[in-house]
C-alpha cells in the first residue's frame, strides 16, 4: 500500500486515509513507512465562524493554485463535527467544491470530529501525513465552524487563515479574539456585503492591540500610540488582512500571494523548522500520553479503579491521594 | 481501534431539483450513527463517482426523482467498478416506476426505494449490506 501511495495512486491513497482515520494496525505500519516522505507539503488551515465561506474559499483558493504557473496539486481534508448523541455527522463542504471536480491534481475529502473538541479530529494529521507523502504540494485544511476554542489547527498548519465577514456585530467582534490570535493571514470574506469598512476597521483596531511594533492603548478615553519594545524583531510577521468574495473570485490573486509570502516568511525565519518541531512535539506527546495511560489502565483491574473512585466520592481521599493509590 | 463507522454518500444525479428525499435520506442515516457525503444537487456520474472514490464510502445512495434513473445509474456503476471500488454497495430512492426495478437489480443495485419508505427499513438494509461487504 505505501508504494500505491507514494506514485499518487488514487485509490491507494483513498483506502489508507480511511485506515489512518480508523487507526488501524495497517494504518499505523503504512503511517511508519512513510513518515520519511512527508514534511514537503505547505499546510494551510482555514478556520472561522460556521457559515463564514470556509468551503467556498478553500474551492478558490484550490483553483487559483490549479492555474498557478507551474499549477500546484492540492489536497483538501474537510472536517465536520460528529453528533454528540448518535456519532454520526452530515459532511456538507463538498457541495461547496463541485468546480474541482474532473482534476487529477485535487483530492478532497471529507472527515468527522469524532468526538475530538478542538475542531479537527485526531486522525486529521496523520491523513495529512498521507497526502503529504502522496505528492501534494498544498494541502488545505477545513476545520469545523469555530469559536473561540476551536483551535487545535494551530498546531497542524504551518499558516492559518481566519475567515471572517461584514455584518457579525460588535459583540461577536469581541468574543472572536480568541480565535484571532490564531491568525497568520486575516480573511475578511463575502466582501461583497455591506459593512465591510466598519468590519474592517474593527479588525484592526484588535489586530493593533496585538501589534509587535506598535501599540495602542486606551489613555483617558483616547487610543494612543506607544512605541514597541526595544526587543522586537525587525523581521516579525505583520498580520496582513485581504477582503475576498469566494463566489467570484475577487481578491484570491492578493491572498495567494500572502500564502506565498506567509510561506516564504517562516522559511527564512526559520519558523518553518520551529513549527515543524512544536507540530511534531504535539504529536509526540499525544502518543506519549495515549500508550501511557492504556498501558497503566491495562494493569489494573476495573475494581481496583472503582474502589478508589467510591474512595475519592466518600471524599475519604483527595484526588492526588487517589492517584497515589493506584499508582501503587 | 476506533470502531468502524459505516460512510455513505448520498448524491443527486441528473437535473432535477427534488431534494427533500436526499436530505431527509441524509440526515436519518447521520441520526443511524454514519457518516454521510452530501454532495448536493446536480451532479454527473462522473463526479458522483470521484467523490466515492475520494471518501472511500461504503455505500452510495442515488435520490432521482426525474425519471432518468435507466441512463444514470448504469453509467454510474459502471464508473465506480472501474476505479476499483467493487464491494461499494448502490442503493437508490425517487421516482422507480415497477417496471424498471428488476433492470436496476440487474444492474447490481442492492436496493430500490420509492415514495414512502420507511426510513428505518433503509437504515436495517444499508447496515446488512455493508456488513456482508466486510465480511
Ligand atoms: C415536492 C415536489 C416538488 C417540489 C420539490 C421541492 C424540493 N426542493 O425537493 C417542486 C415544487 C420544486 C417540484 C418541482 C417539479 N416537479 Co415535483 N414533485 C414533488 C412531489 C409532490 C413530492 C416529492 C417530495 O419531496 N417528497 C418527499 C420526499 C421525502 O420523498 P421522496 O423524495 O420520494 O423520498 C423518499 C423515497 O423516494 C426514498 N428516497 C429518495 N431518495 C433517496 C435516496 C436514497 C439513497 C434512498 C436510500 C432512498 C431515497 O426515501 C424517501 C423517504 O421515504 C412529487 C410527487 C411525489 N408524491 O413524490 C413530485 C414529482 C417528483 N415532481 C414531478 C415533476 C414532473 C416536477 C416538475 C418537472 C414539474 C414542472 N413541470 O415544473 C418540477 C421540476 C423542478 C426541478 N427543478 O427539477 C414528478 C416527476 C415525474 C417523473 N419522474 O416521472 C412527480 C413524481 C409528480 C408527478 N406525479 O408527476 N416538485
Ligand atoms: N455574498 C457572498 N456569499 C458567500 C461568499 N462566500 C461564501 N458565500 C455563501 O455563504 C454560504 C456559506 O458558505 P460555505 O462556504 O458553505 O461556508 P462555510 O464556512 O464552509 O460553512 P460551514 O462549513 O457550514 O461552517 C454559502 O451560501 C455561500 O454561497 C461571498 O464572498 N459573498
Ligand atoms: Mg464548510
């Protein structure tokens, strides 16, 4: 099966995805085999508020590649949340995506939660590894309609793109700054919508908060300049903002070229390698964290645990005492 | 191991816009526990069978309700099998006059509903099938 997957065999590739995502045994040994192959590929997540134009930007952004000079192969994982009560889930993103169809050089598929909060499911870098071994040069990553706390992609792409559009409010402004902060590249879709100056404005009034130059401050009821710390680097990556109509195509050409120079950005800063290290830490330590506690859980008996936990209920231990106890 | 989740995909081929079957077809099988592919309306055979080979589903579900379903389905089929995919179950719902159901099961397709199907009795068929499948 690798081998399959490393010509760009089509349906090899298809078969191991669903593997890795079942984290079977074939899975893992393919996964093994071919993690040497990987780290090639730019990872692109894009992330933002359900209905944002998540869908309808990653089919542009796909095209705008596909007609690059020389084109691009770009893959595309699409994930959507599983119900909570039935496991199942409707994976809607490709309705979004029908102008891809008929190109070798794209393969999209489509993923569910599973159960995972963070907005990608846990198999989701692992089938990126699989698409990066397969050859292709791009591979965007669709997370679920976020909030604030949807922000696991951060570990997995090396650039983020935030979508964001006109007319949200005020308020829903403000509760988005946690997932703002995640931005590399600032989205400001369905720019054909009224508002869009004020939106405009009010993401750079948020984005001026976390500028590394420059700060404003709110001093007596004026904003105010102060100057930036002695200590920030000249070479330090300034969140750009595009306007985009996803329908048609307007500003794709701009942000492209902003992937570009996101791309072109972390090589020379050398963030590449560090988010490579930080992505592969993080997986690391899932590992880590997973095989430990199943190993532990292994060697003792459902008994034992349900005596410490009725302990711990009857408040006759503490959590830590607990932990102690069955630590042995 | 996680547990095996059964995906289906569920298409809409040909020109017609009756979609309420494929949605109401898509959501009871996510409310059955799967995973479904909607692919949305109008789509070639060609892109019905792209997608199932991208998903790597199970099933494929066909709603057509435009009475075209004796030119879709054949070339459908015969698109899938080509690409390799020969244990992917085909189930189709819509408008399928008597006439044409033993042409359709000719055709491989394992299971043909019409207005009023219970949905419960499409859910038991697909989880058998597909299970058969695996075996
Ligand atoms: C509602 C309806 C419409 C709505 C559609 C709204 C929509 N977005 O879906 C509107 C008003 C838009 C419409 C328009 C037309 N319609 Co109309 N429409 C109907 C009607 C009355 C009900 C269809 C429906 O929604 N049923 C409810 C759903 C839940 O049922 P269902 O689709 O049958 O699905 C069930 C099963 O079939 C099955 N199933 C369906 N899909 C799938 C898929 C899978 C995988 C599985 C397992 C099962 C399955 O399970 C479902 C649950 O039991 C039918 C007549 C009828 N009684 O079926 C005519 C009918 C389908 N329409 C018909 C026609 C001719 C048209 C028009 C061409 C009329 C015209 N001359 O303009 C236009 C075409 C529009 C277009 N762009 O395609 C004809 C089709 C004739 C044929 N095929 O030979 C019908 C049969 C009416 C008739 N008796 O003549 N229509
Ligand atoms: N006017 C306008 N509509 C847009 C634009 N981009 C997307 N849309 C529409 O917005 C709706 C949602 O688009 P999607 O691409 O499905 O959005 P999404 O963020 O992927 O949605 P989820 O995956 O459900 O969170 C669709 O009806 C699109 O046609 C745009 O730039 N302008
Ligand atoms: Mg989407």
């Amino acid at each position: 099966m690798p081998d399959a997957v490393l010509q760009g065999e089509r349906l090899a590739i298809s078969r191991l995805l669903t593997e890795v995502e079942n984290d079977t045994p074939a899975g893992q040994a393919a996964l093994n085999q071919l993690f040497v192959h990987t780290g090639k590929a730019h990872l692109v997540g894009i992330t933002g508020a359900p209905g944002t134009g998540k869908s309808s930007l990653v089919n542009q952004i796909a095209l705008h590649y596909r007609k690059a000079e020389p084109p691009l192969k770009v893959a595309i994982v699409a994930v959507d949340p599983s119900s909570p009560f039935t496991g199942g889930a409707v994976l809607g993103d490709r309705v979004r995506m029908r102008e891809l169809s008929g190109d070798s050089g794209v393969f999209i598929r489509s993923m569910a939660t599973r159960g995972s909060l963070g907005g990608l499911a846990v198999a989701t870098a692992g089938m990126a590894q699989v698409l990066d071994a397969a050859g292709f040069d791009v591979i965007l990553i669709e997370t679920v309609g976020a909030g604030q706390s949807e922000v696991e992609i951060v570990k997995l792409a090396h650039t983020v793109l935030v979508v964001d559009v006109p007319g949200l409010g005020d308020d829903v402004q403000a509760i988005k700054a946690g997932i703002l902060e995640i931005a590399d590249i600032l989205v400001l879709n369905k720019a054909d919508r009224p508002g869009v100056e004020a939106a405009e404005r009010a993401l750079l009034g948020m984005l001026k908060l976390g500028h590394p130059t420059k700060h404003l401050v709110q001093h007596h009821g004026k904003l105010e300049e102060v100057l930036a710390p002695a200590d920030t680097a000249a070479d330090d990556w300034l969140i750009p903002i595009r306007r985009t109509v996803a329908t048609d195509s307007s500003g794709l050409p701009e942000l492209l070229e902003m992937l570009g120079k996101h791309k072109a950005h972390l090589q020379q800063s050398g963030d590449w390698q560090r988010r490579e290290r930080s992505r592969l830490h993080t997986q690391l330590q899932g590992l880590v964290q997973h095989t430990l506690m199943s190993q532990w859980r292994n060697q003792i008996s459902d008994e034992e645990y349900s005596q410490a936990l009725d302990k711990l209920v009857a408040r006759e231990l503490s959590p830590r005492q607990a932990l102690q106890a069955l630590l042995g | 191991m996680a547990e095996k989740k059964i995906r289906v995909l569920v298409g809409k081929p040909g020109l017609d816009g009756h979609d309420r079957g494929a949605k109401v077809i898509a959501r009871a099988l996510r409310d059955a526990g799967m995973e479904v592919i909607y692919t949305g309306l109008r789509q070639t055979p060609e892109m019905i069978a792209e997608a199932t080979l991208q998903e790597d589903v199970d099933a494929v579900g066909l709603s057509i309700l435009s009475g075209a379903h004796l030119t879709l389905v054949p070339r459908i089929i015969e698109l899938i099998r080509a690409n390799g995919q020969d244990d992917v179950r085909i189930f189709v719902g819509g408008i399928i006059p008597d006439e044409d159901v033993p042409k359709l099961r000719e055709l491989g397709v394992d299971g043909i509903y019409g207005p009023g199907s219970p949905t419960h009795a499409i859910i038991d068929d697909i989880r058998k099938l597909v299970n058969q499948a695996d075996q």
